[in-house]
C-alpha cells in the first residue's frame, strides 16, 4: 500500500515540475519577446527621433548654405543644381550613398523637381556616442519648392477679370491647359472650395480632379509673403512707406518725399512726386498747388499765338494785337467735367522815331465763360475767336514811323459751377496791377508809311510741357530748360508744340517720349501707379530701365520703399508667387492675360478686350526673360524687376505710350513677392547598435529604420532682431516607413 502511494506521490511531484517548467520556458519565452519588442521599440524611437533631428539638421544646413558669416551677407534665394541640396559625404569610410526618394517619398515631389530628385545623391551621416561607437545614422534631401503657384489660393474659373493684381485669384492658370497639366478648371476651383485647404502635396496629387495626377508641375499647397519691409542698409529689413488708402492715412508726407528720394528721384522730382501723387488719389479736378506740375484731369494752358497789324491811314496809326490761346487735355483718360475761360491781352505802342503821340498805358481785352466738357484724350480748347486790342495814335505828322509793339497775355480756367481755379498763367496770377509775370513777349519793331498796312509773322509762345507752365517769364532758348519758348512761325494750333516735340525728341532731355497722362482720382491699386506720376518736364516716375540713365539713376525702384499694406492688417499674404522661381510656367501664368490699359472701360465691360498680354506665348517669353534675369543675381526686391535685360518695351505693340510700356509690371506687382520661400524635405534615419548583427569587422547593424516628409517656409529676409536667423515654420512633419 505504501508503495502505491508513493508512486502516486512520485507522479505528482513530477506532474508539478513539468507544470513549472512548461511556465518557466513560457514566461522565459515571454520576456524574450518582450525585451525584443522593448528594443524594438526603442530603437524605432530612437529612429524617430533620428529622423526628426534629421529635418533640423537639413534646415540648419539651407541656412548655413544660404547665408553668409555676417548678418549682411545671405542669398536671398538657393542656387541649387536643379534646386536640391542633399546631405554631403562627410569624411568618414561609413558615409555612403543613401536611397532617400522612395516610392512613397515622391509622392510629394512636384513632377517638375523629380528627375533632379531621383539624379540626386544623398549620403550617410553616422552619429556617434561618447565612446565613439555608432548608434545610427541619417540622410536627407532638401527640395526646392518656391515659385510654384499656391494650389489653395492662385487661380479662379475663366470668367474671373485679370485687373491690376489685387487677387491671386486673378492668375489666369487657365494658361497651364495647353501642357495638360490642368485638365479642368472648373473641377480644379470646385474641388479647392470643397476642401477649403490642402495641407500636403501629396494631398493636392490625390484629391484635385482638375489637376494631371502624377503630373502636377507649377503648383504647390502652401505660400506664406510677409508685407511692409524692404531690404535696407545691411540687408537687414526696413519698414516700407504706406501709401493706401486715403490721404489722411498715409505714413506722412515728409515720409512719402524721402523715400522718393531713396528711390532714385532729386529733391525737387520727390517734391513733385508728393504733390502729385496727393492730385492722383484725390476725387476732385483741383490741383493741390497750381506751382506744381499738374496731374488733375483738367485742361492746362499750351500754347498763345500773337498776331499784329499795323495801319496808317491819313494821320492815324492803329496797332492791333491778336492772342489766340490754346489748352492741351494730354489725359488718356476723357472727363465730363465743364471748365470755363477768363484771359486777358494788352498791348501798348511806343514811337521809335517820329512824332507819333500814343496814348500811356496798356489797352486791355477780355474774353470769358468759354464752356466745354466732355473732353476726349488728346483734345484741345481754342478760343473760337481771337482775342483783340488796339492802340491808336492820332494826328501824326510824318510819313513814315518805327513803332515798338509790346504785347501781355494772362490766362486762367476753372470749373463750372464752382468757380475753382484749376490752371493758370502766370500763378500767382497778381492782383492786376503786376504786369510783370505775365506774357511778356518781346517788343516788335515795325516800320511803317503812311497809306501802308503792315502785317506781321505770328509769333507763337509754347509750353515745352502743359504741366508747366505756371512762369512765363522766361521764354528763352528752349534748351535751357525754361518752361515756355518763344517761336515766330506761321499758325500751328492745334498742333504738337514745337517747344514739346523738340524736348520729347532730343537726346540731351530724359524723357517718357509721349505726352500720355492718366489720373484715378481714387485710392492706389498697386505701387505701380507711381509710375504714373509726373517727377519733371515729359519724365514720370520709371518703373524700368530706359537705356540712359535720369538724374544718375537707371530707374526708379518705388516699388521697394512704398506698401499698400497698412500695419492694422495681417503682416503677410497668401497666394503670391516668389519673381524668382525657376519655374517658366508658373511665372508666365501671372503675367498671362495681364492689361496694359487697365483705365480702358473694355477690360471691366468686355474682359477679352482691351489691350492686354492675351498670346500665353508672350507671357512665357516675358517669365524666360526674367528667370534669365534672375539666374545668379535674383531680385532682392520687385524694384529688380525694372532691369534693362528685360526690355519690357519688347512685349507690348510698337508705339504704344510709356504708361502702356510699364502696364504688365503695373498690373502684376501685386502677385509677385522675393519673401516667400517653401521646402520639402524628405529624411531616413537608422537606429544602429554597435557589434550586433554579425557584421563582418564587428560593426554592428541596422536595427529600426524611419522615412520621413517635411515641408517648411522659410522668410528670405533675416528677422529685424535677434542674431539675425531667418523666421522658419516646420508646417508638416510625417513618418512614412518604419
């Protein structure tokens, strides 16, 4: 019986030690898989942030590229072959080629930057612990992806008006049809209003109907412009002049004039150019100083043509003085507004020998309430009669006499209704005592006998240009710069002056080489419109570089120191696209169907008409033009945009005026930006251990490994303050593989 017992006892002693060693090797089995998933997971970790410290260290990189030792010293845009930058083979036997574009990767490459993506050779970068062992390893690829339009902002159906560039919704992306990458714009602009905004580029390949798919090459997802700051002295950023809204808004007009001035124009253009640019954006017809040039859409005083005849009949000897005046409306742009005249002429005759008695003083004429409206571009006013006076002498003895002749014109016109004096001659115009200031025309000498009736060639008085012509002073040699020249010729009214077409075509004399003009007399819609604005006689403010420089200057580069932007607003803008972008099409696109005369009723009233950039080929050839320009030496600013090599007269119909000439930079600065810069970067990063794995030598192997996507924006300027770094934003970081 005991032994029976025992042997049960024996079973169950051995039944309970299988039990525990079934357990043991389970839980040993267990924290085996444990402690591998343990490391697993550590070493996933670790890859993480591998990969995380391998975006930092990619940006780190672009800035150290792109900037220099000191503060002033950066690029304000990459220079990259084929715009990548990848992780350099470091000085180490570890550092090899690294495969960093993966399937998955490119999906986010725009197909205009993949084959330079895929020719790209990133490296290795071993990353070493205290004891010198390795415990991973990272690379990265940098890809450009400035001056590609914003998908969730540029572009609008066909219907919407290319204007003055108010709206990336103006960019006529229509355009990009012809190379099949958009395929429909309508799909293309419902799909961005469904999902308000793409977040990746991988987003907009997958989910826009109206875009190629794995075709997408000018767009992007993302753009981000900073306002109100220009480069100034240490290429540090400067607050730029606001100019928007009304008057009473502006930054102040001592402000306005010496950033004028810092733009390229003398004291006395800048002086002008306030003034001007105060008429321009006004609403009423009243020129703010009549001893300014100018800029109100009102008639102006040009021309006043003399006649003179003298008679002697029996014993009295009659002067009579004929004035004709004429007043130039060199507006491109009609008004209708009425204006009404009041001139005066005065003669008075003195005997040069003889005994000739005349009686003192001046005989004076009036002529008033010429009324005219309705003016066209280009039109004139002539007074419909000519303006007569005489001088008489009575009871003259002699046969024959020298008479000297002096003749004085004065002129003023104001609008109906009011009474508001908007030009006039001399200004001021005296009390009308002070003939001084007036027309004083040289004296005539005439020689005359009894029974004759002499009459003499017209003498002519022009104004070399009608937005000057408050001093008639002086009437001396037209090439001394006076403001009006005297001429004896035959009648030309109603013709171009002699004084203006000898000043427009002489060499010597800076000029726009037309006498167009235009006024708004509304608030400015670009920092264009300055062109508009007259700086001397015949010369507005250049937006671009004539040939022969003005005052020193190439151009004017107002397009740098003055901003619509007002500080109450958000300090950037979306949907602007860098002017310094390799990317032909995406720049043609803004400037695609861009108007030159946006003041022409047919751009607003009939949008395919007017005169306009409408041939895409003329917008790709103008986009070429300036990434030749900007190749090596990119814009720092849009004033950059006024260089020589551009030849903006070449892209619009020959003879057109200078405002048409700067129209497609006019009406597209306001899409355009150099601040905006955007980057996606794609990263690999491995966590390794030392002498793990096997590896021939002891050097350990590969244990996690991550892939990586990151898209960053980037200012191109240093922030106002600090150490001078560039302001960064890590919009999107994803794991693609682990």
């Amino acid at each position: 019986m005991k032994n029976k017992e025992d042997g049960v006892a024996i079973i169950l002693v051995l039944g309970m030690l299988a039990i525990l060693m079934l357990s043991g090797a389970a839980f040993s089995l267990s924290m085996r898989i444990e402690r591998e998933g343990a490391y697993n997971m550590r070493h996933g970790l670790q890859a993480h942030h591998m990969a995380r410290g391998a975006v930092a260290q990619a940006i780190r990189d672009l800035n150290d590229d792109l900037d220099g030792p000191s503060v002033s010293d950066f690029k304000i845009y990459p220079d990259w072959q084929g715009g990548i930058l990848v992780s350099p083979k470091a000085p180490d036997p570890r550092s090899t080629r690294c495969r960093v574009l993966t399937r998955r990767a490119a999906e986010y490459v725009p197909a205009s930057l993949l084959a330079a993506a895929k020719k790209a050779e990133p490296y290795w970068h071993p990353i070493y612990d205290q004891k010198h062992e390795m415990r991973g390893r990272t690379a990265y690829m940098v890809i450009n992806t400035s001056g590609l339009l914003d998908a969730s902002e540029a572009g609008d159906s066909n219907s919407t008006v290319r204007a003055v560039g108010q709206s990336p919704r103006e960019i006529q992306v229509g355009g990009l049809m012809a190379s099949g990458e958009l395929v429909n714009i309508d799909e293309y602009v419902w799909d961005r209003l469904c999902l308000i905004r793409y977040e990746t580029f991988a987003e907009l390949n997958r989910l826009c109907n109206g875009l190629e798919t794995d075709n997408i090459r000018n767009f992007f997802v993302h753009s981000r412009a900073p306002l109100r700051e220009r480069l100034g002295a240490g290429k540090m950023p400067e607050e730029q002049v606001y100019i928007g809204g009304e008057q009473a808004t502006w930054d102040g007009l001592t402000r306005i004039k010496d950033a004028f001035v810092a733009s390229g124009l003398t004291e006395q253009g800048a002086l002008y150019a306030v003034g001007n640019l105060i008429d321009y954006v006004d609403t009423d017809s009243e020129p703010t100083n009549l001893q300014y040039p100018c800029t109100e859409s009102v008639p102006m005083l040009n021309e006043v043509q003399l006649d003179w005849e003298v008679t002697f009949e029996g014993s009295n000897v009659t002067v009579t003085v004929k004035a004709w005046p004429e007043w130039y409306y060199p507006f491109v742009k009609g008004t209708d507004k009425r204006f009404d005249m009041r001139c005066s002429l005065g003669c008075r005759a003195n005997a040069g020998n003889g005994s000739a008695a005349w009686v003192p003083g001046w005989a004076w004429a009036n002529y008033t309430d010429l009324k005219q409206g309705e003016m066209a571009p280009g039109d004139v006013m002539i007074v419909p009669d000519r303006i007569v006076t005489r001088r008489t002498a009575t009871n003259v003895a002699d046969d024959q006499v020298t008479i000297d002749i002096d003749a004085n014109f004065t002129a003023r016109i104001m609008l109906s209704g009011t009474g508001t004096i908007v030009d006039e001659v001399p200004s001021p115009y005296g009390d009308g005592t002070n003939w001084a200031t007036r027309f004083q025309f040289r004296p005539i000498r005439c020689t005359i006998a009894r029974g004759q009736s002499v009459t003499g060639v017209p003498w002519s008085v022009q104004c070399i240009d009608p937005r000057f012509n408050w001093d008639p002073s002086d009437t001396d040699d037209p090439h001394d710069e006076p403001q009006w020249a005297l001429y004896r010729s035959p009648d030309n009214l109603g013709d171009t002056n002699q004084a203006a077409t000898g000043w427009l075509r002489h060499s010597s004399f800076p000029s726009d080489g037309d006498p167009a003009m235009y006024v708004a007399n509304t608030n400015l819609c670009s920092v264009g419109e300055l062109g508009y604005l007259c700086c001397g006689r015949w010369q507005t403010i250049r937006l671009y570089d004539h040939g022969s420089p003005v005052d020193g200057v190439d151009y004017h580069k107002v397009l740098d120191h003055f901003t619509l932007h007002p500080a109450t607003n958000r300090s950037f803008a979306r949907g602007l696209l860098n002017v310094n972008t390799a990317h032909t099409n995406a720049l043609a696109a803004v400037f695609y169907r861009c108007p030159l005369e946006e003041y022409d009723p047919a751009i607003w009233q009939n949008p395919p008409a007017g005169l306009r950039i409408s041939d895409w080929d003329a917008a790709v050839n103008i986009a070429r033009r300036i990434i030749t320009t900007t190749k090596g030496t990119p814009f720092d600013g849009l004033s950059g945009l006024g260089r020589a090599v551009i030849d903006w007269p070449s892209f619009v119909p020959g003879g057109a005026s200078e405002i048409v000439k700067e129209g497609p930079i006019r009406n597209t600065v306001n899409l355009l930006t150099v601040r905006d810069q955007s980057f996606t970067i794609l990263v690999a990063a491995d966590s390794y251990s030392y002498g793990v794995g096997g590896d021939l030598g002891g050097l350990g192997h590969t244990l996690s490994s991550t892939m990586a996507v990151a898209e960053i924006w980037r200012d191109a300027f240093r922030a106002e303050t600090g150490t001078g770094s560039h302001r960064c934003l890590l919009r999107f970081l994803e794991i693609l593989e682990e």
